[in-house]
C-alpha cells in the first residue's frame, strides 16, 4: 500500500505539471508494470508504457496527448486501488427468510404490510408472463404460486 501511495504522488506530480516529463514518467510507468502485484494496474501500465517512451522523444502534440491519456488511465487505476473500502468485503449475503424471497418473487416490497388482494394482485402481475401457455416454465408458475401462498398464510409454512 505504501508503494502504491508513492506511485500516486509521483504520478499526480507528472500529471499536473505544465509540461509533462515523459521520460520520467516512463521511467515510473516501467517500475510499476515491474512491481505491482495488481493485475490491472499493471496491465495499464504495460499498455502506456510504448506510448509514453514515444512521447519522450517527439513533440507531436497528437502523441503528447495520447501519453496524457494514458498517464491518466494510470493514475486512475491507482485511484481505485488506494481509494477507501467501505462495507464487509466477501461477506456472505444475508439469508432471506422464506415470506421475503416470496415477496422478492412477486415483486413486492420487503417493509410493507400487504393485504390479501394486494398479494393476489402481484400474482396475477407476475403469473401473466410465467404461464407455461405464454412461454413460460410450468416449475416457475408451480414456485410462483407458492410465494403466493407463503404470503397469503404465513403462519403455515416453515423457512426453508
């Protein structure tokens, strides 16, 4: 991560500069398609390298312009890779109970109270496309009917 930081500030320095020192920042570019552990950074890397080694040398504006691109799909890979994660990374998510899947498959929402009618409404809704005669899977209309029922008596089925 250190590394990464360095790389950072040294590619906003040559970013930000009024005329970019492209040797440098192939010199740079080269080290982190060498050293980083990251598959995508260093695949950015990889590819601004030549382009940047061009623009070292020549004045083209067109070429100068195409390193800066680069330099900036660079920088932004870093970006991403040094920006703060927020969350629990690869938790498991959490389990549905059996009523919420059953809402989730009508289509309704999960903090509402519903009405009988309301349910059998969002059935209907959601059994028009399901239906083995309109194209649909005789087991997803089977299923499907189920929720209905999982809503419709609560109390008599058990969380799977």
């Amino acid at each position: 991560m250190e590394r990464l930081d360095s790389w950072k500030l040294a590619l906003e320095r040559l970013r930000s500069g009024p005329s970019a020192d492209f040797a440098e920042a192939g010199r740079l570019v080269a080290e982190i398609a060498r050293m980083s552990t990251d598959t995508m950074l260093r695949q950015a890397a990889e590819q601004a390298l030549p382009v940047l080694r061009q623009a070292a040398g020549n004045d083209d504006h067109g070429v100068t312009q195409a390193a800066q691109r680069r330099l900036g799909v660079v920088l932004e890979v870093v970006h991403d890779l040094t920006a703060p994660r927020f969350g629990r990374r690869n938790a498991a998510p959490k389990k549905l109970s059996s009523e919420d899947r059953a809402r989730k498959m009508l289509g309704l929402p999960l903090a509402v109270q519903l009405t009988c009618e309301d349910i059998n409404r969002a059935y209907r809704r959601a059994a028009k496309g399901m239906h083995p005669d309109h194209g649909g899977s005789a087991q997803a209309f089977i299923d499907l009917a189920a929720a209905r029922d999982v809503l419709i008596h609560p109390g008599a089925h058990k969380d799977a």
